[in-house]
C-alpha cells in the first residue's frame, strides 16, 4: 500500500486552505503540500514538488479536480505524469479514483476531449488563416520595411545618416536598414557598416 499525499491550493493569500486540507488530513494524507497561487498560472513549485514526492503506488489526493488543473488538457498531462510515476489520483469531492476502473474509464473521456478540443481550436485557427488569405491578408507581423521606407532609408544613408541613425528615425532595428537596403540594391551600405553604432 502506498503514501496518500495532499495538494491543496488557493487562489489568492487572502483565502483560506483550512477546508482543503482538513479533508485530505481525514482522508489520511500524511504529506500535503499547499499552493498560493492562481490557476492560470503556469509555474505551480509546490505541485511541483507533490508530484516529484510521488512514488510508485501512492495516490496524489485533491479536494477537487480544479484544484489540480488550469484547463482540461492541463489536467489531462498532470494526471498523465502521476501515471508515468506509478502512482494514481483521488478526488475527493468528485469521488474520482484511478485505482478503481470506473476512475481511469472517467479519465479515458478526460484525455479524449481535451484532445477534441485541441482539434477544434486547430481547426478555428486554420479557417481564420485562410478565411483572411481569401481577403487578401496574410498571417504573422505586419512588414516593417515596406518599400517606401526603404527609399527613405536609402535616402537617408545617402545623405550621411549612419545606419544606427537611420534605425532609428524609422523605428526599425539596424539589421532591417541592412538587410532591406542591401536587398533593394537602393544604394551600397560598406561604407555605414563602421558607423553602425554611432
């Protein structure tokens, strides 16, 4: 028989874990760790830390699954670590347990919609890129150097403008001045190379 260990969190210094780990003490957790911290946050140490505790036949105890997880597929890959360990999850408030049959069949469906709901927001995203490519927009950050900017950056080089100068006026870092001048063969950049950090 293995370890029974405790993880509790709450959201903010101002809420109280009493609740959370009277429980797991009646449920006979002999370790509990406790979490102050959102749950959207994505560095959790004292999860952390429970779950490099675990060892093979212990059982990670919760309060409530929420406790444990910031979305379905977050929960879904922290119950997949517990697994890898050869340890098993219980929820007390959710009477869920992956010691018993009908806990891992209720995780099967776990792990089967968040993986739906990865296809479906792959999916949004692919008919948003092209419903905009069929507008004529493309994907990704808008061009900096556009090619009026690039004449003014030519002009600029060409009027003594150093090329530390010339990013600036623009807002563009020096590697664009350089790398789209050069490319529009507006104008030969050797001789501003040295004074790149005027």
């Amino acid at each position: 028989m293995g370890e029974l260990i405790g993880y509790a969190r709450v959201s903010t210094i101002d809420q109280d874990p009493a609740l959370q780990v009277d429980a797991l003490e009646r449920a006979g957790c002999s370790r509990i760790w406790v979490e102050q911290a959102s749950g959207k946050l994505a560095s959790r140490p004292k999860l952390a830390e429970a779950l490099a505790a675990l060892r093979a036949g212990d059982t990670l105890t919760v309060w409530k699954l929420d406790r444990l997880g910031r979305s379905l597929a977050d929960l879904v890959a922290t119950v997949a670590a517990i697994e890898e360990a050869g340890a098993g999850l219980r929820s007390l408030t959710d009477q869920i347990d992956t010691a018993t049959a009908a806990g891992r069949m209720v995780f099967g469906v776990f792990a089967s919609l968040a993986e739906f709901e990865s296809d479906l927001i792959r999916e949004r995203t692919m008919a948003g890129l092209a419903a905009a490519r069929a507008r004529g927009r493309k994907g990704g950050r808008p061009v900096a150097m556009t090619p009026e900017r690039i004449r003014l950056a030519a002009q600029l080089l060409a009027d003594g403008a150093s090329v530390a100068q010339c990013a600036r006026t623009l807002g563009v870092s020096r590697a664009s001045v350089y790398r789209h001048v050069d490319a529009a063969n507006t104008i030969g950049l050797d001789k501003h190379q040295t004074e790149g950090n005027r």
